[in-house]
C-alpha cells in the first residue's frame, strides 16, 4: 500500500504546488518548476524526499505511477481550483489537458478492459478521468511532477482488489503489457533538441514555451530538451538570462518527435530581459489521516 511504516500516506505528503500554481495563474506568476516551501525537506517522509531527489537528479519527461482499487487512467490535476459544487468537484484542467487526455486514452484503449469503462462498479468513459473531476486530492505525486519538474505524469489505477493474489497476476500482467508499451512511446511524440549559445556549447535551463500552452520546460544540464506535444504547427522560444530569446515555428506530425535546435546570442549589455515574477511562500499544512482509497 502506500502508507509507509509511520503510517504516512504517501501519495498526500509532496509539497502542495497546486495552491501556489493557481496563485500564480491570477496574478501572471510562473508556470514551472515552482519554488518548493521553506523547509520542505522537514515536512515530508524519507520516501518522499528520497523520490523528490531522483526527480530532481534525473530530466525525465514521461512517468506514471501505478496503483490498485480501480480501473482508470487518472490525469491532472489531482486538486480541484475550485470548491466543491452540490457535493462534486469540479474539472481542473493542467495548460497540457489535451495531450494528458491523449496519454491516458493511450494507455486505457491499449488495455486490455480499462476503455470499456465499467470496472470495479464504477464507470469512467473511455476508461480515464480527470483526476479533481473524480475527487480532489492534495499533495500527490503527479501534480507535484508536473508543478516542480519537466515531467509529465499521470496515475494508473490497475485493479480493483489492491493486493490481488498471485493467481491474478499473470491476467493483470497479460491485460497491462501492451498499455505499458504503448504508454511509453509517447515520449518520442513532440520536439527535443538542444539549446546552444553562439560558441556551441550548451546552455543549461533554458526556457522552452510554446505560445497559446502556459506551461514551459527548461533543458537539461547538458543543454537537451524534450517538450511533449500533440501533432499540429507551433510557434516555439528558447529564453535564458544574459541571452537573446529565439523563437522558430514548427509542424509536428503524429509520428517521431521533431528535432529543434536553439542557438542564442548573448545580449548586448544595454539589454534588459530580466523577467520578474510574483512569489508566495506555501506553507505545508498538517499532515492529513491515513486513506487507502484509490490515488
């Protein structure tokens, strides 16, 4: 399960970003790689820091966590912006709802029963959900992945009994394969590339946007970059401090990510590309009960 040997619920102790993201949606403040609170390694679980620090040593760009007690495809945002309304949550669409609505209808229509919808007593159209239109949820894994780091993640519920016997496996096993196949080469959809300055080496977070998508990447410390993104023509920038930003249009297709190379110049010194952005402190709240339920 995922409470740990504190009976700590570990997909509720990642340091909530969401409330911070839609402070900043407002008030025209950043959209990635949000600032993490003051002492925020004191406020989670060894495990959690432990995978908050892989994330941080490691640019991944595609994940999923797997869970039990349903059969769905979950994608953010686990919590809600809004309160509930006659006793439901409501839509909370991340800047990439599409291409998350794509990633998880990939993996429930590669499966072998998730897409049909009617699982465990419940019913999820094609087989996904959003995950604050399911119920709100604070603190959990894949918000936090999408908030703090250039990774996009979504959350798979993938049976209905949590701890299925060992008879059950090679069924589970059977019914996952393809979706898990499938589900993994969607990272070779988009652009990737590499951001150079004018002497060709490489440039180190890099801004990458993509105009009409509120939501940037930044490249790797080796200057790479990869932004997932659905087929369609795009008008792509690369952007770092004490550099000319560049901006170039590309036409993705539906098969292989395109390759989209940046070369910057650096400013004059009279230029002034200094952006400023509004920030607020995020103090974690007390820590909330232990609830096994699905997510």
């Amino acid at each position: 399960g995922r409470g740990n040997s504190r009976e700590v619920d570990l997909n509720r102790n990642f340091p909530d970003l969401n409330a911070l993201m839609y402070y900043y949606e407002k008030t025209n403040g950043r959209n990635h790689h949000l600032p993490l609170p003051d002492n925020w390694e004191h406020q989670v679980e060894l495990e959690t820091l432990s995978v908050i620090k892989w994330m941080q040593n490691y640019n991944f760009v595609l994940s999923a966590n797997l869970h039990g007690g349903a059969v769905v495809a979950n994608y953010p945002f686990d919590k809600s912006r809004d309160p509930r309304i006659r006793g439901k949550t409501t839509y909370a669409a991340t800047p990439d709802d599409k291409i998350f609505k794509k990633l998880a209808r990939t993996y429930s229509y590669a499966h072998s029963w998730m897409h049909k919808g009617w699982n465990c007593g419940d019913f999820f159209d094609e087989g996904i959900t959003n995950g604050a239109s399911w119920y709100s949820l604070s603190k959990g894994m894949q918000d936090f992945n999408y908030l703090y780091t250039n990774c996009f993640e979504i959350t798979l519920e993938l049976s209905c009994d949590k701890f299925p016997p060992a008879s059950a496996l090679s069924r589970e096993w059977l019914g996952n394969r393809e979706a898990l196949i499938s589900f993994l080469e969607q990272v070779h959809h988009g652009i990737k590339g590499m951001v150079y300055d004018n002497n060709n080496n490489p440039i180190g977070n890099a801004e990458i946007s993509v105009a009409g998508i509120n939501h940037d990447v930044t490249t790797g410390v080796d200057g790479d970059y990869f932004r997932l993104l659905l087929p369609g023509t795009y008008t792509v920038t690369a952007s770092t401090s004490g550099y000319l930003p560049s901006t170039r249009t590309v036409t993705v297709g539906p098969a292989e990510a395109i390759q989209l190379h940046f070369y910057l110049k650096v400013a004059p010194k009279d230029t002034n590309l200094t952006q400023s952005h509004d920030s607020k402190k995020n103090l974690s709240s007390a820590k909330v009960p232990l609830n096994l339920g699905p997510r």
